[in-house]
C-alpha cells in the first residue's frame, strides 16, 4: 500500500510538471553566463561585486569572529535562545538609526521578514487589503494570517478608497454584534520588481490617515537606490513616521543577504513574542551581520556618487529605447524611472526566444513568463546598474531591434 501512494503521488508531481512543459513555463535552475553582461541581477549599485566592500567585509568579520568565538561559523540556535548577541544588538541600533526608525529587528530574508510580520499582527476581525502586485512573501504572509484579506488594484487610490469603505460600512452594520475595533493593514511596495513603478506613497498616507487604516510598505527595489544614503523611498518623501511598518531588504540594492522590520518599539517587542518565523528558526550567522553592517557603512560614504551613475543610466536606457525600439505614435510604452525596465513580449514562447538569442549575443537577460506574472503580461525584465557603461546599453538596444525587428508588433 505504501508503494502504492507514494507512486500516486509521483505520477501527480510529474503531471504538474508536464502540464508546466507543455505551457512552456516550467522553471529550471540556469547556470549564468559569467562572461556575459548582467542585465538581469538585483545589485543596481554594484556592491555585490564590489572588491572595496569585500575587503571591509572580511576585515570587520575577523575581528567579530574573535570576539565571538564561539558562534563564529554559525549563529548556534534561535535568537531566544543561543543565537543572540551584542552585536545583533548594535547592528539592530545602527539600522533603525539609517533608516530613521524607532526600532529594527533583523531577519535573515526579505520573505522572512514579509511573512512574519502579516501573519502575527492582526486578529480573525482585522482586515488585510494589498495591492494586488504585492510580492508572493506578502501574499504568503496574508494567508497565514488570521484576517481578512481582500486585493486592490494596481496603484488604483480610487480603488482602494472604495474597499475600504465598503469594509468600514460593513463593520458598522455588524458593530452590535462584534462589539470589537476593526484593524484595516494596507500593505503595499514602494517599487514593483516585475514592473518597476512606484506606488504613490504620498497619497497611500493620506487615504490611511484619513480612515484609520494603518500602512505597510516593502521597500526591497528602493532600499539602497532612493533616500539619504539609500534609506529608501518613505524616508525619501519624509514619511516614515506616517506608516506602521517598512521591510526594507538587503539582497538588491545593498549587495547582501538579510532583511529588516522598522517600526515601533510595541511592534518590534510584539514581533519577538509572537512572529512564528522569527521564534522558531536559527539567527542568522554572524557574517550575514557584519555583511549588511558594511554595506551600510559603505553606502553612507559612496552611495550618492554610485546611484548618480546609476540613475544616468536609466535616463539613457528611458531616452533611447524610445528612439530605437519604438515608434512616436507608440503611446501604450510607458518606461520605469527605477533599475527596472520592461519590455513586453506576450507568450512564454516568444519571450523566452528572445531571451536566449540575447543570451546568446552576450547579455545575461531572462524572460519573465506566465504563472510569474499574468499570462499576457510576458516581459523581458531588464535590470539597470550603476556599473553597466553607456557602450553596453547602446548595444543591448540595438541587438534587441535587430532580434525582434519590431518589439511593438511582439507586444
């Protein structure tokens, strides 16, 4: 019998996976093409790859590593138990002072992060309403959570002002019955990694405050690339004192690994007490620290300089894709002021055609296909950096007119 549901199983696991062949989006690792052009990487300011920052790496985790001798190669146990430390402690408080927070509690992922933090706040009457681009963490965290949870449109102020409405009305019908305060958590992206907008953050808080509704921002695509020193684009516009929680993450802009929840001393002391995720697994090792201390560090020092030469970069990719892959009547084209930039290409197969052939002609692009993202909305998603010279964007522009001909007539 136990042959017998373990084949079973087998034969639904290889249908899935034929079904996803057959559909042209079955996902793989790919090994990348060292000698290629990185277009498609999430370190926009280079610090990934930057040999300064590695050496302040590995000078700061010698001399951590001898003051914590025994957690040196890994961090031993949960923060609540063995895996805590001073300098957890002094990361934490350098982080919350970056980002002009109250208090920051790290985590070893952006998903961590996003899923420890929606499914532990809020209480079966509590609703989540999200932008319904939000990253799968955040939709991960949304259905662990307790609430109920309801999508907005893209962006959409008109939308998401209605929704809530609806839900207040609603609740005030019910109130006899409940008799308990309704939490409403809106939970939205500064910048979107597969379209690569932003969210009007300005207006986000306004629609908050005016009902009471409390704001949660992921600033993974911002953090490193807006703000004093990389501090992200709520700190940019001065809104951080406005919303409830921000998850800034480390593995894009910061070159790194890691993440962090800012927001109040309450929040911060309620996350150790009740975020399953944080609880019950093991801290992150100490190099994991000292890797986002430095970068930090560094970022204070060399950040204005490099994200110029990043943001020069995205003006001439806006300025001449425009001239060389489509038309002047073409009105529907619309470019990401960001890192993220796409061109859309509709079907798994065809995208996925022009990514090999630009893969082939030396340019580390991939194609970003249905389930990922809706099925019609197939894009290459080219990622900017402030390493990429003006010589290699020129010819990535050209290779792609010369490959599709017509980018429009693929779209």
């Amino acid at each position: 019998m136990k042959n017998n549901l373990e084949n079973y199983l087998q034969k639904q696991l290889q249908n899935k996976l034929n079904k996803r062949k057959e559909e042209n989006n079955l996902r793989s690792l790919v090994l990348p093409n060292p000698n290629n052009i990185d277009f498609f990487s999430n370190d926009y300011l280079g610090l990934a790859r930057n040999q300064e920052l590695q050496n302040h790496i590995l000078e700061e985790y010698k001399v951590q590593s001898n003051r914590f001798k025994t957690s040196r190669n890994g961090s031993t146990g949960s923060r609540l138990l063995s895996g805590h430390n001073e300098y957890f402690e002094e990361v934490e408080t350098q982080l919350a002072y970056f980002f002009c927070a109250e208090k920051a509690l790290f985590f070893g992922s952006g998903y961590h992060a996003n899923v420890a933090l929606l499914s532990s706040i809020l209480t079966r009457n509590d609703v989540i309403l999200y932008d319904n681009l939000v990253h799968a963490s955040l939709k991960e965290g949304y259905r662990l959570s307790q609430a109920n949870h309801f999508s907005f449109k893209h962006n959409d102020l008109e939308d998401l002002e209605k929704k809530i409405l609806r839900i207040q009305k609603k609740t005030h019908r019910h109130a006899s019955q409940t008799n308990e305060n309704q939490t409403i958590l809106v939970v939205v992206e500064s910048v979107y990694s597969m379209d690569g907008d932003i969210a009007p953050l300005r207006q986000l808080v306004q629609i908050c405050e005016k009902y009471n509704a409390n704001l949660v921002v992921d600033e993974a695509h911002s953090t490193g690339v807006f703000g004093k020193n990389g501090n992200g684009l709520v700190t940019e516009l001065g809104l951080e004192k406005r919303v409830f929680a921000r998850i800034n993450t480390f593995g894009k802009g910061f070159g790194t690994q890691g993440a962090v929840i800012l927001g109040s001393e309450t929040l911060i002391n309620y996350l150790i007490n009740f975020a399953l995720p944080f609880i019950y697994t093991t801290a992150p090792p100490l190099f994991q620290l000292v890797s986002v201390k430095k970068a930090m560090d560094f970022l204070q020092i060399y950040q204005k300089k490099i994200n110029q030469k990043l943001h020069q970069n995205i003006e001439l990719f806006v300025y001449q894709s425009k001239k060389v892959l489509y038309s002047d009547s073409d009105n529907s084209f619309t470019n990401s002021k960001t890192p993220i930039q796409i061109i859309p290409i509709k079907g798994n197969e065809e995208c996925q055609k022009v990514a090999l052939e630009l893969q082939k002609k030396g340019f580390e692009v991939r194609a970003i296909k249905s389930p990922t993202v809706k099925k019609g909305d197939e894009r290459l998603r080219i990622c900017l950096h402030s390493f990429n010279t003006e010589e290699e964007i020129m010819r990535l522009l050209e290779v792609l007119r010369r490959t599709n001909g017509s980018i429009k007539q693929l779209s």
